[in-house]
C-alpha cells in the first residue's frame, strides 16, 4: 500500500510542479466543464435543442455521478494533496470536500456517455468527449486538488455508473432503449 501511495504523490507532483502561464490559464479554464452545474447547463441546451429526454437522462445520471462521489469522499475521507503535501501548487480555490473520487471527471464522462448514447452519436464524437473527461481529470491533477489514483478512481467509477444507469435507468427516462445502447468505454 505504502508504494502505491508513493507512486500516487510522485505522479502528482510531476503532473502539478513547474506550470507554465499557458497551462494555467488552459487547465483553470477546462476544469469546470466538469462540475455538476456544467451538466446542468448542456442538459439545457439539448432540451432547447429538443432532446428533453435525453436532457433530463444524462442530467439525472451526472447529478447520480455526483451523489455517489460525494458519499464516497465522505466515506473514504482522503486529504487532498494541498493539505497533506508540502510545495504543493494549488490554482484554483480549495474545493470542499476530500480527495477520493474526482468528481469531475467521473461527471462529465457519465453526461457526456449516456448523451451521446442516447442521441445515438457517432463513436468518433463520443471519444473525444470522453476524451475531453480524461483531461479534466488531468486538469484536477494539474491544479492541484486530487492525486492521479483519484481521477483514476473517479474514472472507472463514472464508467460503472454510466453502464448501469444506461441498462437500468435510461429505458425508462426515454420510453425506449438508448439509440446506442452498447456498452460505454474510455475511448468509443
């Protein structure tokens, strides 16, 4: 556990050490496409764009995302690395709550995952957009508020929730199986 743990705080300080102003602005500015609000904005343009069940499908699986991160950052109580490091760089303002998981990544992947699924859109759109989960998880890293194990964690852990609101939930919110009910991944 003890080298892991290492691993986890020498990838973290590779990832948050010797910024440039570029990449502060870019990873400052990309970070919030991932909170719970940035969800609920998209849900809004997709029903203005008259998708309103898919709106209020991807919306209720991220706000699920965010529910369950919250238990486990409650259960789980990791620091953040700002409060148990020293030298850490920390870029944005201190988010409350503790480390593990990171929400945001896992929020965006599970919006943007059963969104797409659920307007039937391409493999390639897709992965960029799940792609696009992966950088905000760097950007967590990067800014200083979670360790990689927690972006990983956060990760897999909005792949499984995507999966199972897909096969349990999106069914009903939508009267009929999402377009592309296949099973969701990282990449497409």
């Amino acid at each position: 556990m003890r080298r892991a743990r290492d691993l986890d705080e020498r990838l973290f300080r590779a990832g948050n050490a010797n910024g440039s102003p570029a990449g502060d602005r870019f990873f400052t500015s990309i970070t919030e496409l991932g909170s719970i609000w940035a969800s609920a904005g998209a849900a809004a343009v997709l029903a203005a764009r008259r998708h309103p069940r898919a709106a209020i499908d991807a919306v209720g699986a991220a706000g699920t995302m965010w529910l369950v991160g919250q238990g486990l950052k409650r259960l789980f109580a990791r620091p953040r690395p700002y409060d148990a490091l020293l030298g850490v760089r920390l870029l944005i303002k201190r988010p409350s709550g503790t480390s593990w998981p990171s929400s945001h990544p896992a929020v965006l992947l599970v919006f943007v995952t059963v969104a797409c699924r659920d307007l039937g859109i391409s493999p390639g759109v897709t992965a960029a957009l799940a792609g696009l989960a992966g950088v905000v998880g760097v950007s967590r890293i990067y800014l200083g508020v979670h360790y990689p194990a927690d972006v990983a964690g956060g990760l897999l852990l909005g792949k499984g929730v995507a999966e199972a609101w897909t096969a349990l939930v999106s069914p009903l919110v939508l009267g009929r199986p999402p377009k592309d009910s296949t099973p969701a991944t990282l990449v497409g």
